[in-house]
C-alpha cells in the first residue's frame, strides 16, 4: 500500500501556518482540508500543498509524519521557498509551523 506524507501552507493574518499529515489519496486530502471536512486545526483556511513523500507502508510514513512535525526548520524552509516562488512576504519573519 502505497502512502504519502505531505506538508500543507497557509498564510494568515499574522503568521504563515503548516501542516503535516499522511494519507493514501493526497488530492482527496487536500479537497477534504479546504472544504472544512479535514483536521480541525485546518478548517477555515485556504491550504496549499508545500511538500510529499512516497513510502511503501503506512508505518514508515507515520514515522516521518511524527518526525516533520518536530522539524520546525525545515518545514520554516518549505515556506520560504514557497513564499519566494509565489513571490510574496510571509506575514512576519517568525512562522508559526
């Protein structure tokens, strides 16, 4: 079974927000977090997809799904290049990932 870890961006008010998960169906996933039926912590937002990878089990991608979620620098590295690419300024210079 093929699953996925993903990193999800949003810009707010104050801060650019993160959020990490893993799933089978990325697209259906990201659907679901933008149309208020994902984690609570995601409605209200308009998500974008900053970053996936491909593991072959369920495990493997739960451990690096616990993993990115302590690794704040890099997911603060996904939102920088993603804020350069879309060429806009994150909210302030410390994102709340």
């Amino acid at each position: 079974m093929t699953c996925f870890v993903y990193v999800l961006g949003s810009a707010g008010k104050a801060r650019y927000l993160t959020y990490v998960g893993w799933t089978l169906d990325v697209e259906r996933r990201l659907a679901q977090h933008n149309n208020g039926s994902g984690a609570r912590s995601t409605r209200g937002r308009n998500w974008i997809l900053l970053h996936v990878e491909q593991y072959a089990t369920r495990q493997e991608a739960m451990s690096r799904e616990w993993h990115l979620k302590r690794d704040r620098a890099f997911r603060k590295s996904l939102v920088r290049r993603a804020t350069a690419a879309a060429n806009i300024s994150a909210p302030h210079s410390g994102t709340d990932c």
